[in-house]
C-alpha cells in the first residue's frame, strides 16, 4: 500500500472533519478513536460518506470489521486500496 494513498486519506480526514491538525501530523499507526486522534462514532459516519463519494464503495454501520478497518490511518488506507473503484 502506497503512502501516497496514506497522505490522501489523512486529508480526506482533516478536510471532512475539519480538525485543526495538519495531515502529515496522522501517524499511520496511531488509533483514529478514543485515545488516538479522538474521533468519535459521528465522525465515522461522515468520514465513511466521504470515502463512499470519493472511493466508489460503501462502508456499512453494521460491518463487523469496522472496528479493524477504523482502527487507524493505514488500516483505512490499506482497506480502500482493495475496495476502490475510482
């Protein structure tokens, strides 16, 4: 997975919730809930709609592995990197 993807999903981060830190500030590896980057379950919606209009592919509420796929900023980007169709 290409950290070019891993750049262009964090900005989709911080645009789409207009958090006052920059993109390359996200370290991949840190938690994007809770103790990590401290979104939360609304965020997930608006980020999931985002990633939808961006990337081609839905994210559904009831995705038993959204708690994975949300887990942080690599495993979001390693998670479009297989779904996408745009």
């Amino acid at each position: 997975m290409s950290e070019m993807l891993e750049k262009e999903v964090a900005e989709l981060i911080v645009e789409t919730l207009n958090l006052e830190i920059e993109a390359d500030a996200i370290d991949p590896q840190q938690p994007l809930f809770r103790e990590g980057l401290g979104l939360d379950s609304i965020d997930a919606l608006e980020l999931a709609m985002a990633i939808s209009k961006r990337y081609g592919f839905q994210l559904r509420s009831d995705d038993s592995d959204n708690a994975r796929i949300f887990s942080s900023l690599s495993a979001l980007a390693n998670h479009i990197a297989r779904q996408r169709t745009a």
